[in-house]
C-alpha cells in the first residue's frame, strides 16, 4: 500500500532507539516568550519565529533524532478566535513544519555524524481538547461528535502534510474516540506515517478511561501507525504502561513524560516536585521494558535529551 518507507522503521533499523526532543514551550519561557495566551507557543509563530528554530536547534545540539513542530496548539479553529483568516492559519500551520525542517538541515550540514541517523521532523496534531486550552486533553470527554473532531483536524493536518514533515505526531491524545477519528483521516493521506502516543490517567488507562491495551489492539494491524505510546505523563506511569502495550503490539513503543509536575490548567502552572534529573536512567529501564523511542514532554529541556543522547551513544552501553 505504502510508497515510502517507514521513517521509524529506517532509523531503528540502524540504530537501538530513537531519541526524541524535549519541551518546546518550556524553552520559548527561557528564552523570554511569554505564552499565558489561548494560542500558547503558536502565539511565539506569529510574533518570534527565529525562536522555535532556535529551540530546535538546541535540541538537535543536545542529541535528539526527531524535532516535534510548534502545532500543538496551532488550529485554524483557535487562530480563527485571535481574528486571524483561514489561510494566514493555514501559512502560519506550515511555517511549524519550515522552522523545524530548515533548522534540522542546517544543523546536519555543519554536524553529519555516522553515529546518528539524520533527524526528523514530526508534525505535532494536538487534540480538540487543546484548542480548548481548559486542560481537557487530560481528560478526553468532550462531548462532541466524530465529524466535529475531523472538521477540526483535517485541514491542520492537510497543511502539515503539504509543508514536508516526515511524518505526524498525533500526541497527548486522551480518548479512543479521537484517536480512531485521526486514524480515520490519516487514512485520506496513504503516503504517510504518524506516530499515536497518548495521555494517561494511570499506568493502564488513558486519560477517558479506556484500557491502554485496548488502545494497542484497535491500533495492532493499521500500516500507517509507526508507533504507538504514551506521552506528557509523570515518569511514574512510564515503565507499567511500557509493559502492558509490549504485550499487546509488535509496533515501536514511544514514551516521552512530563517531569512529573502536575499541570493546573486554570491558572496555567507547574506545581510538585520535579523528577526527570535522572532521565537517562530511567531511559534504560524503559527501554529494557520495550520502549524504542524515548525523549521528554512539558517541563524537560535540551539538558535532559543531552543526558539520555550521552548515555545511548557513550561506550557505556
């Protein structure tokens, strides 16, 4: 069916795991963007976009096999709110994919390295409940029907597609409902790949209460899903639900936790006790339970993907 080659499949056919980048919103913060705005890092697109490819940039730096582009929260739907027309949304959407794509090549031409594959850049589809930016992608019961959720992420996804990501990141999904609704549409691109990584309410369940095994089996035989995981999850939850999906799929499992803070969407802070310093370590316990590719979510900088790139490619291992 397919014509091209799985881009997962090619890098770990080479290489033990994949390494994937860390927080992109957290970093944009460090550099001096202010997100406590309904577009959050999107809103950085409009106003500093020599930002997000300077963020990628580090994380290419610091180790990482893969860039997440800055769409999470970039919709037409929530650029449509802020006044802005449909096909600046849809520039705007693509210019996630160009920052990320031109920031990856200019760091491979000054850093070709026969000990790492050349990275990719996957095209962050955050969920409906983003959009909301209320949290309910922590939560996964929005109430909405199967053809709201596609007119929502169709044209995102299209406009993706179009601006050369090497495949997408369908991420911190938290119901089965929208997973299968962006499978479904997926289905419309055949030439393309996408990871399925979701949020989680514990170790077994993601985050509308539907068994993460449930999730591994509705998923098993699709060629399209490249990988199937977990992410934005405390580091607590990673090695339980590493086990329950390695028993139920062949397909790559993907896991890159939050730093264990605990996200109030209300006020829009961090709060707890942050735990990823020791991510490298962790990084080899999750991969002995099956995981393959391993980076951070909200809260985990280019320092803890240096730690987990030394640890992979240091003689050590």
């Amino acid at each position: 069916m397919m014509g091209k080659l799985n881009p997962i499949d090619a890098i770990l056919r080479d290489y033990s795991i994949m390494i994937l980048d860390g927080a992109l919103a957290t970093e944009l913060e460090r550099h001096g963007c202010d997100l406590d705005d309904p577009l959050w890092s999107a809103r950085v697109l409009l106003e500093n976009p020599e930002v997000i490819y300077q963020v990628h940039s580090d994380y290419f730096r610091a180790g990482a096999d893969c860039a997440i582009t800055a769409s999470y929260q970039a919709t037409i739907n929530g650029f449509s709110k802020q006044g802005i027309q449909e096909q600046e949304a849809l520039e705007l959407i693509k210019k996630t994919v160009l920052l990320a794509r031109k920031a990856r090549d200019d760091f491979w031409k000054e850093d070709m390295q026969a000990s790492r594959p050349k990275p990719l850049v996957a095209a962050s589809v955050g969920p409906y409940g983003a959009y909301l930016a209320d949290g309910s992608e922590y939560v996964g019961n929005y109430g909405v029907t199967d053809e709201t959720l596609k007119r929502f992420h169709l044209a995102r996804m299209s406009a993706l597609i179009e601006a050369g990501a090497d495949l997408l990141a369908f991420e911190t999904i938290p119901s089965l409902q929208e997973a299968k609704v962006l499978h479904s549409l997926l289905e419309s691109f055949p030439n393309t790949y996408a990871w399925l990584s979701f949020s989680l309410k514990n170790g077994k369940e993601i985050s509308d209460g539907t068994k993460l095994e449930e999730c591994a089996r509705v998923f098993g035989d699709s060629e399209q899903i490249a990988a199937i995981g977990i992410n934005c999850a405390p580091m607590s939850f990673v090695t339980k639900a590493i086990n329950v999906l390695s028993a139920k799929t062949k397909k790559p499992i993907i896991v890159y936790p939050n730093s264990g803070e605990t996200y109030n969407p209300e006020t829009k802070t961090w709060h707890g006790q942050e735990s990823c310093n020791g991510i490298d370590v962790e990084s080899k316990e999750w991969y002995r339970a099956g995981a393959r590719l391993i980076g951070g979510c909200c809260r985990t900088a280019p320092s803890h993907i240096e730690e987990i790139s030394k640890k992979w490619r240091s003689s050590e291992f």
